[in-house]
C-alpha cells in the first residue's frame, strides 16, 4: 500500500488548489485524514486473522465506492449540520473526492490485492495493468527512520506528489483560465 501521507495528497492538493474560500481548512484537513480510513482494515488482517483475501480482509469493503460515499455522506452532513445542510454538497463532493482517492491509489499500487470497488455488489477485485506506486514492504521504523524506505518514497512523490502538486499549481492559479485568455488576446492582436 502507499504511505498515509500519500493518501492525504490528493486531498491536500485539491482542498488547498480550490482555495480556503470555498473549503474551510478544517474541512480539508478532515478530507486529508478521512483519505486514511479504509486502511484500518488493518486492524482485523493484522490482530484478528481475518484472511487477505476475505471482503473483511485489506482493500476489501473499506475501499469500495459505497464505503466511500457512505463515509462522505456522514462527513458532509457533520461540517454542514444535518438541519440547514449549508455547503453540503461542496463538502459532500470533496470528501467523496478524498475516500475514492484512496481506493484509486491503492488501484496502481504494486502490492497486494486488488480494490473490491464493486462491493456490495460484486467481490471482485480490481487491479491497474500497470502498477507504477511502489508497495510500503518495510517495518514503520524502516520507512521513516531508514533510507529502505527512500525508493517507495521517490516512487510516491514521483508518481502521486509530483502530479498532484502540478494540478494544485493548475487550480491555485488558474492556469488554464490565464491561458485561454492567452489564446484569445493572441487571436486579437492578429486580426
Ligand atoms: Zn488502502
């Protein structure tokens, strides 16, 4: 799987891209952590034998789009308040935006099963052809306090850091807004 702070980039890029006036930064920092939640899927492979494979076991129901938008759902309605839902379907599709990330992420990791996006209604399981996001395959204290982590990081920031920081730069400055009106001053000044 990627790292968890991985997990909290496409949040951290899209919330903070968007800007603070239309999300709140407690509202992206929600997402960012709300981006973690399938993983604790963890618990029940790690300390109470439920088998890998099983739809209990890692990326299993956790990281279907279901679980996804049920925990969205939730979210949405606990920052806009269940009576007046102000700004719940803005926070509703961000923290959607988050939850799939992750399944997304863990689509085009090279490790472990595939995502059962489809469940309730299917178990299958989905993997990306190409799997370019390097599996976390050390101990904690391995990643973060020993250079054997160092190759899944770079995989990470190249892979997930990199991309997301361009659409961050894209949504901040609005870039294609700026180059659009490029186009069209260009196709002015020649006529
Ligand atoms: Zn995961």
């Amino acid at each position: 799987m990627p790292t968890n702070i991985t997990h909290a980039i496409p949040a951290l890029a899209i919330g903070l891209g968007i800007g603070r006036h239309i999300l709140p930064l407690k509202v992206i920092i929600t997402g960012a952590l709300i981006a973690s939640i399938p993983d604790l899927d963890m618990i029940g492979t790690r300390y109470f034998n439920v088998p890998w494979d099983s739809i209990y076991g890692h990326r299993g129901y956790t990281h279907s789009i279901f679980f996804a938008i049920c925990t969205a759902l939730i979210t949405a309605l606990l920052f806009s308040g269940v009576v007046n839902r102000k700004h719940f379907k803005r926070y509703f599709l961000f923290f959607a935006f988050c939850m799939l990330s992750h399944g997304l992420l863990d689509f085009c990791n090279e490790g472990g099963l595939g995502v059962a996006f489809l469940w309730p209604l299917s178990d299958l399981r989905f993997h990306s052809l190409v799997q370019p996001i390097m599996n976390v395959n050390v101990s904690f204290r391995g990643l973060y306090l020993s250079t054997s982590g160092l190759p899944v990081f770079l995989s990470e920031i190249l892979w997930v850091w990199l991309p997301f920081l361009a659409l961050y730069l894209i949504l901040k400055y609005k870039l294609i807004d700026q180059l659009k009106l490029n186009i069209l001053k260009n196709k002015t000044t020649l006529k």
